[in-house]
C-alpha cells in the first residue's frame, strides 16, 4: 500500500516516543489492568502478535506472551536462529511480511537502527522489547512500581548505579525525564551516557519539570534519593567482563550506599541480577526491594502499552 495512505501508526522505540501525557495515560492503564487483568480485550479475535527475540529473555518472552494472550491475541514467539532474518534476509523485507498479518511487532534486538528500519516500513506498531541504547518497556514497568509506592513519580529522584551507557541507564534518563524525575546516573569515567540521549533527556525534563545529571561519585548520587537502581555490570553482548567488574566495584548498590538514601527508599532491579557484584544479596533479598512487583508490572505495562498502540494511540477503552 502507499505509505501516503496509510493511518498513522504509532511505535514505541524509545522512552520519549510516549509524551508525558501518554505515558501518565499508558501508567493509569496499566494500573487498572493490573486491578481488572482479564477485563481488556482490544485484540478482536485471535490476532497474531510476532514477538521476536535476538538475545535471550526470561521475563520479556513471558510477560509479552502472556499479556498477549489476556488481551486476546496470539503471540507467536520467533527466535532469531529459526527466522529467515537470522539467514540473512532483510530487515525491511521480514516488516513487509508481518505487517500484513499480525497486529503488533514486539522485537529484541542489538542496534537500535535495526528497530528504526522494522518501525519505517511497518504499517502496524513496532515496540522496542530491548536494544542495546534502550529497554523502554521496562521503564514502564519500573514507572508503574515507583507509582505504586509513591503515588506519583514527578519529583522524586532515581539514583541509578553502575554502567551509564547501558539501555537500562539510558531508558532512565530519558522515561524518567518524561515522568518528572530527578534522575541522576552514578558511573565511573569510561560508563558514562551517550551525550546526545542525555541532551534529549535534558531538554525532556527542562518541560516536565525533572532534572537529569551524570556525577562520578556514588556516595553523592545516593544522598536522599528515593529510588535506587542498578543494573548488571555485563549486558548482553558486552565483553571484558573481569575489566568491567573491576570498574564498576565502587558503583555496587549495598547496605552501606542505601543507608544515604531517603527515608523510605526503594530499590529496583530489572533482572536478571548477578548477587554480590551490581547489588548485595542483601540488599536485593531485603525490605526495600521491589524487584519482584517490578518484574510482574512488566505484564501489566506492555498489556496497558500494546492496548493503547492497537486501539490508536490515545483511544483507552473501558473494560469490555
Ligand atoms: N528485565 C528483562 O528484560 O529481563 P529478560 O532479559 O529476562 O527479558
Ligand atoms: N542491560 C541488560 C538488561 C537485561 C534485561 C542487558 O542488556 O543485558
């Protein structure tokens, strides 16, 4: 079809592809799915969903498929190494085939320029399920808890620790800009966010009202924060695991960094967690971790996410 006239089509790529008004709109969703879980079912009939997996997952892989299946669609689960894609065919070619069946393209992936090129040919949404720059989904998840705790997120402070180049440092920066949030990322020299996502998380919380701020020093970047949070030291794909633990020590979330936080603080992990190196046992089995409701509003999240994006952006429904 030409592009010319087709609907405009909504994705989800990035963490500021959602404005704060949607993403306030995606979270209140969410919240009533979580309350209503089997009362939404935008998916009329058996509509295939094609989740696609370049990198391993446990609880992406889960949380789409089941939330999928509650909206009353079909997810159909693909791993690179049984797709043409992972042959060698063409990126492009693989949306031109999707689109033209399923109705929404959930994909994990390395570069983000590769989600970018599913998102220009797709007539149907295209949802970032993690790339190397992001893991937008997750911050919506990690939004939700911080609700959940807080009754709001805007003004609160997130003190994230250990690698700031990573998709979980970088989705902070930017989903918690749109959110209204302090967000401060504590990394040592070499770790630090990419420079133009920090200008446009930047000039997101210059409207929204938060802050961003990369510090070198841990210690200051816990003081009085309310939401502490980390990620592994070696993402997927990453190497020079021994050189990154070495670096990244300093930057561990533990009993000691938490006793500078807020009163009342909590810690969030998107997992898996590695005990002991991003974070203490202790710590991440404690009171102040969420990370088990963090992990289970993944479901609620993408559910309230995927509603939004197929019934056209902004037309929330009631339960049916
Ligand atoms: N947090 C997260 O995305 O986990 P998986 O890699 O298990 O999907
Ligand atoms: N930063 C991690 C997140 C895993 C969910 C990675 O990319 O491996």
């Amino acid at each position: 079809a030409d592009p010319a006239l087709r609907p405009p089509v909504r994705h989800f790529l990035k963490d500021d592809d959602l404005s704060p008004a949607e993403q306030a709109q995606v979270l209140d969703l969410a919240e009533a799915m979580k309350k209503d879980r089997f009362g939404y079912r935008p998916f009329a009939g058996p509509q295939t969903v094609a989740v696609l997996f370049d990198k391993p997952s446990t609880r992406t892989r889960i949380s789409f498929a089941t939330g999928i299946g509650e909206l009353g669609g079909l997810p159909l689960i693909i791993d690179a190494g049984s797709s043409q894609m992972g042959r060698g065919e063409s990126i492009e070619d693989t949306a031109r085939v999707l689109e033209r069946q399923v109705g929404a393209i959930v994909w994990r992936t390395a570069g983000q320029e590769r989600i970018e090129a599913m998102a220009s040919v797709s007539s149907v949404p295209v949802v970032n399920a993690l790339t190397d720059e992001f893991h937008p989904c997750q911050i919506l998840a990690d939004l939700q808890t911080v609700r959940e705790r807080f009754g709001r997120t805007a003004g609160l402070t997130l003190a994230y620790f250990g690698d700031g180049a990573n998709n979980m440092a970088h989705s902070y920066l930017l989903g918690g800009a749109v959110a209204g949030m302090h967000v401060r990322v504590a990394a040592p020299d070499g770790y630090h966010p990419d420079p133009a996502i920090l200008r446009r998380a930047a000039e997101v919380a210059a409207e929204t009202g938060g802050s961003v701020a990369v510090l070198s020093d841990a210690a200051r970047a816990a003081t009085g924060a309310d939401v502490v949070a980390t990620d592994t030291w070696v993402s997927m794909g990453q190497d020079g695991k021994e050189q990154r633990i070495a670096d990244l020590a300093p930057f561990q979330v533990n009993a000691a960094l938490m006793s500078l936080a807020a009163p009342g603080a909590v810690v969030l992990h998107c997992l898996p967690a590695y005990r002991d190196l991003e974070i203490s046992a202790e710590v991440l089995d404690g009171p102040q971790s969420l990370v088990w409701d963090q992990a289970e509003n993944r479901l609620h999240a993408q559910k309230a996410l995927l509603h939004w994006l197929v019934s056209g952006a902004g037309a929330v429904t009631e339960p049916v």
